[in-house]
C-alpha cells in the first residue's frame, strides 16, 4: 500500500521514498528558534569551562565534573554544527555556513571537509559496494574470514570498545581532522578548510593558554573534548550500528529504504534527547536531512509509526556494541562469536 501523502497516517511497507514528501513540510526552520537554540548552548558551555577553571584552586574534584558537563554542551554544540552542514539550521545558506565555521573551531572538526564526508555518508549509508567513507568499518562475514591472522586481529582491536569509544575518538578530533583525510587530493577547498579551522583553533587555544596558563587549559579543555569527543562516537555508532540495520550490495541498494531501515530510532531519556538534541531520531533525520533537530519530535508527535522503526532503548544500545560483522545470509549484524559458530 502507497502512503497518503496528505493524511496523518502512512503505512510503513514500501513507503520510504513517499515519506520524503510527507516530512518536507517539517523542513523550514525558524531563524529565532535557532539563536535560542544557540544562546542555550554556548552560554552554558562558557559558563561551565570558566567555572572550571575558577575551581582548580579548590580542587580537581569539584573541577572535573563541571568540565564533564560542559562536554555535554560541546556535544549539542556539533550537533549545531551538523545541522548547518545540511543547511538545516538557517534558511539563509551563508548564515548556516557561517555558524557552522565558528562551532568548527570548538569542535576541533574543519567545516567544509566535514560537510562533504558527510554529504557523501547521507548518500551512500547501508551500501555494501561504497564503504569507507564517513561511516564505521564494517566487515562481513566472509570478509573476515578471508583475512590473514593480522587482519582479523587489526579489525577486531579496531572494534575493541576502548579503541572505537575511548583512543579512537580522542586520535580522530585531535589528529586525524588536521588534515582533510580522506579528500587529500581533490583541490584547494579541503586545504583552506582545513587549514583556517586549524589557524582558527591554534589562536583561540593560545589566547586561552594566555589567559589561564597552560596546566589549566589541559586539565579543563582536555575532559570537555575527550567526553564530547567520546560521546559523539557513541552516537554515530549506534545510529548505524544496530542488530536489524540494513546493508545491501549496489544493485539491490536504494537510498531511501536504506534511510528508514539501516538508520536506528535511538530512544533515549528526555534530559539526553536533548543534550544530543535529537539526533537520536536518526531514521527521520536520514530520510530529510534538512529538518532542523528541534523539529524532529514534532515528526514522531505527528506520525506516531515511525516510533519503533529501528527502535533502540539506552539499555538495549550497549549490546550493540558486540555487534561487528554483517551476516549476509541471515541480514544482520553479528559477534564474533556468532560468526564462528555458523562456520560449523
């Protein structure tokens, strides 16, 4: 059955390309919306890293929890910065384009570089033939086992949660987003991204090191950026990474079904919906990447169906995490273990 595009009910079996209509009418943003969106994000995130610092006389313990909690903020501040990538959080372009670049300097993530990896995520999610490219490394099955020993040992310490949540993370904002990885040879534009976000960051860093020494820029920046860091991680993995999610090879593959079905609905607590400003609605924002994150719940209000579409609890993501490799036969993720087994 096809969706009645005008009613309030859609029927999910074959509809993800006619949800695409239904959801455009959530897409137009609300330019006062978005400063309030702004000012409740950055002010705290300042209040919170001065706070910090000003307790370090005190002492650490009182120090590194409110740096934690700017973590949060700095959290919501890339999802800010995601949505001007799609030219979602602005009806003006140069003015997402503009946000977008100043966040970029606090997330330590180059703008442009990021817009278009992540262009190209949106454009080629689930593909088993376009792999690689803004998304986490995924094997199957059979990948794996036709891999040497230090293969199979490479992506299973790749896979490792303290790599994929905690160096992981920490090497790739800090280092890795240094250089345009990835878009190295193709042009100026990754360059000058790149390199005015790392100019941008050196300044801004080094005014702060002024200002506070560097001993107490370390111990307050440091925790806000590796818990931000960690988080965001955290939250790409899930979204993609879930038991039912869907991957097909390029013939069977289309970009619409693969929005809705291999994008998860995470489900989280009200007070973490919001510090992750509702990327959790993951499946919703893959199908229509221009509505802004704080009309997302508005969708799920409005159409009440796409609620346990990929459906994950807090406590059921963390059992994602085992999940390593996609079982082609059976259409799903798999564990280590699970994929041992089936070899008989």
């Amino acid at each position: 059955m096809q969706p009645e595009v005008a009613g309030s009910h859609v029927p999910l079996a074959n509809a993800a390309f006619a949800w695409t209509r239904v959801l455009s009418r959530y897409r137009q943003p609300s330019n006062g919306r978005s400063i309030f969106e702004i000012a409740v994000t950055v002010v705290p995130l300042a209040a919170l890293w001065a706070l910090a610092w000003a307790t370090l006389e005190v002492g650490y313990w009182l120090t590194l929890p409110l740096a934690l909690a700017a973590g949060a903020f700095m959290v919501r501040l890339f999802a800010i910065q995601h949505d001007c990538g799609h030219g979602a959080f602005f009806s003006k372009r140069s003015a997402n384009d503009w946000i977008g670049r100043i966040a970029s300097v606090a997330t330590l993530t180059p703008y442009g570089v990021w817009r278009r990896m992540h262009a190209t995520h949106h454009a080629s999610t689930g593909n088993l033939d376009k792999r690689g490219f803004g998304d986490v490394d995924t094997l199957t099955v059979e990948e794996y086992r036709a891999r040497s020993m230090w293969g199979r040992l490479r992506y299973r310490l790749y896979r490792h949660p303290l790599i994929m949540f905690g160096l992981g993370p920490a090497y790739l904002f800090i280092v890795q987003h240094r250089l345009p990885i990835g878009l190295m040879r193709e042009g100026w534009r990754p360059w000058i991204s790149t390199m005015t976000n790392n100019v941008a960051i050196v300044l801004v860093a080094g005014l702060l090191i002024w200002l506070v020494g560097i001993k107490a820029f370390l111990l307050v920046h440091l925790p806000v950026l590796l818990v931000a860091a960690s988080v965001g991680v955290w939250l790409f993995f899930v979204q993609h990474q879930f038991e039912h999610t869907k991957w097909d090879n390029d013939p069977d593959w289309n970009l619409h079904e693969a929005a809705l079905h291999g994008s998860s609905h995470y489900d989280l607590p009200a007070f973490l919906r919001w510090f992750t400003a509702n990327i959790g609605i993951h499946h919703v924002h893959h199908l229509s990447s221009r509505i802004p994150y704080y009309r997302l719940p508005h969708v799920l209000h409005d159409h009440p169906e796409l609620r346990d579409v990929g459906r994950l609890t807090l406590l059921q993501s963390f059992r994602c995490v085992r999940l390593v490799l996609w079982d082609e036969t059976q259409r799903r993720l798999v564990s280590f273990r699970e994929a041992r087994a089936s070899a008989g």
